[in-house]
C-alpha cells in the first residue's frame, strides 16, 4: 500500500469554505487503477488556524505515479487554484510506503 498525504494549515476564519471546496470538488479518482481511498482529516488547531489532511490510499506508489502523469489528475487540479490567502502556510506533501 502507498499513502500520499497533502498537509494545509487553514486559517479558522476560512474553514468552511476549505471543507466546502473539498466537498464540492470533482476528484475524477472513481475508475482510476490502483486507487483505493480517499479522506479529508481535521487535525490540531492552534494560533487560528487547523490542520487539513488529504490523505490517499493507493495499490503501490506506481499507480499514484500513473495517475499524478495522468488526464484524470489534469481534470481534478484544472482551476483549483484556492485563495492564498486561506491558509496560514504552505501545503505539505508527504508520501509513505507500507512495510508492515
């Protein structure tokens, strides 16, 4: 199993509209091999703002590779593009490989 996880810190006073955005979006991930899941996760809060989480499960790190080169990601990322100011800090990608 490969994991990527995509970290925003939100700014309090723009959350709904990041849960909202998150909601309403099209993933265009349904059908696409090797994919297996997908959650959005609230984690800590402090100074004003909380932490988001996209958090994506996946076969191995070849099919998120496939699907990152892929016309399906091109359709799930054309125009979000959210307002910088949302967030209190750059996002975070990190990626993880299961070996248990």
């Amino acid at each position: 199993m490969f994991i990527a996880m995509n970290r925003f810190t939100v700014k309090r006073e723009r959350e709904s509209e990041f849960v909202t955005m998150w909601k309403t979006r099209e993933s265009h991930l349904d059908g696409v091999p090797g994919f297996e899941s997908f959650n959005l996760l609230r984690g800590p809060e402090g100074d004003g703002s909380v932490v988001y989480a996209t958090h994506t499960e996946w076969r191995d790190e070849g099919a998120f590779r496939s699907w990152v080169e892929s016309a399906a990601f091109k359709k799930a990322h054309q125009g979000a593009r959210p307002d910088p100011d949302m967030f209190a800090g750059p996002n975070v990608l990190e990626m993880f490989t299961s070996v248990i």
